[in-house]
C-alpha cells in the first residue's frame, strides 16, 4: 500500500501509527499513485511514502486516465463523481517568475523536511495563513496541497476532527485531486464511519477507477464492515492493477482464508513469498493457513523465519493490522499449540 513520486498533489497516509513521523504503516488503508510503486514488506511502519511535493517548479501532476474496464456501476459504493478531474489548473500557464510563488514553494519543500510533526504542522500553518486568501492562479493549488498535509500531520497525531476538518477545506479548493479525499476515507475508517469511508473511496474510483489504493482502501472498509466477498473483489482488483502492490495481494489472500478458499490462499501467499521471501505478513498468514489445515511440520518453518512480535498479539492483529477473524483464530491456535476448531 505504497508509492513514492517526486510531484504529487498530496501525500496519502495510513494513521495506524500515529506517532509524529512522516511514514505509512503497511495495515491500514493507503494511496498509490502511478509510477514507482515503492513496496517494501520488509519494513512495515518505516518505509517512507509520498514524500516529496512540489519541490521543484515547474509543477507535474499526473492523473490516473479513466479505466473504461471499470464502469461506475461495478465500483461498490460508487454512487457519484464528486471528484472534478477537469477542473485541474494548466500549470503551464504559472508564473514561474512570481517570487510570491517560489516562496511558497519553498516553504512547502521546508514543511515535508521538518524534524518533527510539531516544527511541520507550524510551517504549514505558516503557509496557508501567507497565502490562503491570495488572489493568484496557483493560491488554491498551493494551498490546498498545504491544508492536505496538515491534515496528514494532524491525524498522525491522532488529531482526527482537525484532520477531517483540513481535508474538507483541501477538498474544496482541489476538487480535481483524489488524494484528500483518500485521506479522508482513512481518517474516517478509523473513526468507525464506515459508511462515509466507503463513500469517499467510491467518489476516488467513480473519478479514477485505476486507483489501487483506492481499491485496496474500499476493500478494508468492507472487511471492517464484515463484507468479506467484496473485500475480496476489491483487493482482487487493487492487485491486478499494481502487481507490485505487497499488500494488496496478501489482504487478497487473507480475504480468500477468511470466505473458505484456504487451498487457495496458501497458494497465492506461497507465491508471494517467492517473490518477497521476508515479507513477515504473508509468513506469518502461511504459518497460521498450514496450521489450520493440519500441515504442521511446515507451519513451524514457517513461523521460524517471521521477526516481528507483534504477529504474536492477536489484540494488534485484530485492531492494527486487521486480519480476519479466522486467520487471527489459526494463528492463535498456532502459538497456543492447539487445534482449529
């Protein structure tokens, strides 16, 4: 659930961990954008995504074309195109000259490379109370990105109303940017307001129907809301769309465990290890799928090569890392050494 591109609108963020640094953790909802999918399993909560925007001019900013494969009637909880991907600015016609511009641009670029969530969010307080009520061509582009990001900074902090708040008003003055209306599906899926998550992630695909993330996103909330076949017909569709995308194959494959097809499931966690054979999520699945279905021995190979504890806490598995019930009951079954019922 990753992606790092050197000019996009907003970052996207998971706030599974909210702990003041600028990294997605691999258990949540997230955002990918076309390009470099920078997907490493290996480095669950620190792998940095998103990172840069806006730092050098002119701006770039490419959108996901319309996937004609997807109609908005197959997009669950698609219901409207809120999103205005026309409205977009030409940044051509920016005046790269305007040193009200390059100041902000360089205020932006200063934001995404502050120490601390604290020195962060000022910068962008700083920016937006600078130019937030400027009458320029770029203001609501700049701005908007600024209100995005604060909104990230502030729900990593756990700051959710704020954060929700911040991305309504980015919303508003990016109406042709997917990316904070993502955000704000996360924030609300943390929130426990399922329904308006699904929402938003349905308004991103009705506008961006390739959106991995947005898929991937869309399939978390319906497994939060114990919508397991759509969870699974939308993880499907995120992998197939970002081959690369680690956690979307293996949510697939946690998603078939959980609806009864566990042959299937091993198989696709085993491949998936062939091709990222540290990756501690889809060891630790394999171990607790092995265990279930009476394969032992290989479930304790398994399990040896898996270094991260908190696959041991079924309170992380269930409320972080949000694996299905079954899946989390085999795993346990595992580390108790007893059998699945």
């Amino acid at each position: 659930m990753f992606s790092l591109l050197p000019s996009a609108l907003f970052p996207r963020l998971d706030i599974s961990k909210c702990s003041g640094k600028r990294s997605l953790s691999a258990n949540r909802s997230y955002a990918l954008r076309p390009g470099s999918y920078v997907v490493d399993p290996n480095h669950i909560v620190e792998t940095h995504l998103r990172r840069r925007l806006l730092l050098t001019l002119p701006f770039s900013f490419d959108f996901f074309s319309p996937n004609k494969s997807y109609s908005q009637a197959s997009i669950p909880g698609a219901k409207r195109a809120a999103l205005t991907p026309e409205s977009a600015p030409d940044r051509r016609l920016y005046d790269l000259e305007d040193e009200k511009l390059r100041n902000a641009a360089n205020l932006l670029e200063e934001a995404l490379q502050a120490s601390s969530v604290d020195k962060e969010e000022a910068l962008w307080n700083k920016l937006i109370d600078e130019y937030g009520t400027l009458e320029a061509a770029w203001a609501d582009d700049v701005v908007g990105r600024a209100l995005g990001n604060r909104g990230n900074a502030r729900a990593r902090q756990g700051r959710f109303e704020e954060a929700l708040r911040d991305y309504d008003a980015a919303i508003a003055r990016c109406p042709w940017s997917p990316d904070p209306v993502l955000n704000r599906g996360v924030v609300l899926e943390k929130l426990g307001r399922l329904d308006e998550a699904i929402r938003d992630y349905g308004d991103v695909l009705a506008a961006f129907p390739s959106d991995p993330a947005a898929w991937n996103n869309l399939g978390n909330a319906n497994a939060a809301a114990g919508k397991w076949r759509d969870a699974l017909d939308c993880y499907d569709r995120a992998a197939k769309l970002a081959p690369q995308f680690a956690f979307a194959a293996a949510n697939r494959a946690l998603a078939l465990f959980e609806v009864g097809e566990k042959e299937q499931s091993i198989r696709e966690l085993r491949s998936l290890l062939r091709r990222y054979p540290d990756f501690p999520d889809a060891r630790a699945a394999l171990t607790a799928a092995l265990w279930s279905i009476g394969k032992e021995a290989d479930a304790e190979t398994n399990w040896n090569r898996v270094e991260d504890a908190r696959y041991k806490d079924p309170a992380w598995l269930r409320s972080e890392r949000r694996w299905p019930p079954s899946m989390i009951d085999s795993l346990s079954a595992f580390n108790e050494v007893r059998s699945v019922p």
